[in-house]
C-alpha cells in the first residue's frame, strides 16, 4: 500500500488534472468522457462550497483516536465521486492525510477492492500509519446503493434516467455526510 499511497495525488492536483483532462482531452475516453469530466468539475465546485463539516461527526472522529490515513481510489469524470469525494477530503484533511489515486493510471489497485466484479469508484481505502488496510468503503453511500438495487430490480418501473435524478437529488441535499458517517463507522 505504500507504494500507491507514494504515488497518489493530492485532491488540488485531482482537480487540475479533471480540467486538464476537460480542456485537452489525449486520449479517446476523454473525448467520449468530456461531458462527464464538466458535470464532475460542477459537482465537485458546489459540494466544496456548501459542505459543512457535521460538529458532531468531528467529534466522533476525535473520540476515535484514528491516526491512519486515507486513501481514495477515484477519477474526476464519475458522479458517485463527484457527490462524495469533496466532502470526504474536506472532513478528514484537518485531521488525517488524504490522497487520491487515479483509478485507470493503475488497475491493480482497484482490482484489489472490486465491488460485486466491477472496477466501481470512489473506493476509499482507511489505512493505518504503517500503510495497512484497516477498511475499505465504497462505491456509494447505502442510500444510493438501495436506489440502484431498486433500478437494477424493476428498470421498466423505475428507469435509469430516474434512478440517476433521485441519486443526484439525494448527493445534493446530503452533500457527503452519509459517506462521512459510514467511514467514521468503520475506523
């Protein structure tokens, strides 16, 4: 783990390289993403300027002595990531160090922490101060995965585009503080 954690970023230099990626697109599945990469940018712009740390999850994360640092697997093009990675930088960075490593520069970190066979981000990965794994949470919060499992159940009922309004509604209005919550939980 130390040599990802050696070769993540920071979450300003995520940012510079989503624009980077959005402005100069080198590859074809940045062309194809470049919608993506915009929406993400947006979303990441409005979480930073409207998340709040919860008091009450900062002491939690106070009382709970955690001295590990955080890991997150992500790419600025996914929505998941872009409704929670924000947030999640924002509460631990006081109080823990937090990297992020870009999930297709390197399958093999990712192939570590698949989720029901697929490469799905954010992953976040808790380590301890010597680099162990302690936990790993992710994709999305258990709110938005009981909406996807209601949209993979019955797609002709509840179709994809209104799986994807109520997932972004719902990122919207809680802004991280579940993903925070379910983190917390497993330090």
């Amino acid at each position: 783990m130390k040599n990802y954690w050696d070769q993540a970023i920071s979450f300003e230099e995520y940012i510079r390289i989503g624009k980077e990626r959005l402005e100069h697109p080198s590859n074809p599945q940045e062309i194809d993403y470049k919608q993506y990469y915009e929406l993400g940018l947006q979303r990441m712009e409005r979480t930073l300027k409207k998340y709040v740390p919860d008091e009450e999850q900062v002491k939690e994360l106070a009382n709970k002595n955690f001295d590990g640092k955080i890991l997150i697997i992500s790419e600025a093009w996914c929505g998941d990531a872009s409704a929670t990675v924000p947030a999640l930088v924002t509460f631990f960075k006081e109080h823990n160090e937090v990297k992020i490593f870009l999930r297709d520069s390197d399958k093999s970190l990712i192939n570590q922490f698949m989720t029901n066979g697929t490469e799905s981000i954010p992953k976040v990965i808790i380590l301890d101060k010597d680099f162990n794994v302690k936990n790993s949470w992710g994709p999305r919060p258990k709110y938005g995965y009981e909406l996807l499992m209601k949209y993979k159940a019955d797609p002709e009922t509840y179709p994809k585009d209104q799986f994807y309004n109520d997932l972004q509604l719902y990122y919207a209005k809680n802004r991280g503080k579940d993903a925070v919550q379910e983190i917390l939980e497993l330090l």
